[in-house]
C-alpha cells in the first residue's frame, strides 16, 4: 500500500471513529466497468454480512455504480473491506 493511500485509510478511521458508534451501518460506494463478473465480485465481497445492495448502470452502460449498506463491526473492518475490493480491476470507491 502507498503512502497516500495509508494516509487516505488513517484519517478515514480516525473520522470513522469520531462519527459513529460501533458496530454501525456504513455505505459503501463504487463503480465498476459494466461487467457481470465484477459486480459479482462486489457482491461477493459483502456475501453472509447482511448487506442490502444496489447496482444502477450508466446512461451508456459503460459503468455500473454499486450501493452496499450494511452493518460493520468497527473502522477496521470498514477499512479492510476497502482494501480487499481495491484489488477487483477498474473499481473506482466513493
């Protein structure tokens, strides 16, 4: 992980931290290539935790945003939920 990255993930926890009380409903937002195999992977990312989720596809279907609303247990897992779909090609997090 880069350094603006590490950075963008420490002050994300620290507002998490002073926002919210844990566990906490959290949304998450991305979008993706319009690709039935990536939104499955974001699905599949949040799959047994409860999520409730939304896929709305571009004006020219190019892209598809994806809304997960689910509960989290604390920053952290927020935070490791990030990283783990950073690694899905062409996602771009909200």
């Amino acid at each position: 992980m880069d350094k603006k990255t590490e950075e963008f993930y420490a002050r994300l926890r620290e507002e998490l931290n002073n926002t919210s009380t844990w566990p906490s409903e959290y949304l998450y937002k991305f979008i993706v290539p319009t690709d039935p195999k990536k939104i499955e992977e974001v699905e599949n990312a949040f799959d047994n935790l409860g999520a409730v989720i939304q896929t709305t596809q571009s004006k020219t279907a190019k892209y598809t945003s994806i809304s997960v609303n689910v509960t989290m247990e604390s920053p952290e897992s927020v935070i490791e939920k990030y990283v783990e779909v950073s690694t899905i090609e062409g996602i771009i997090s909200l």
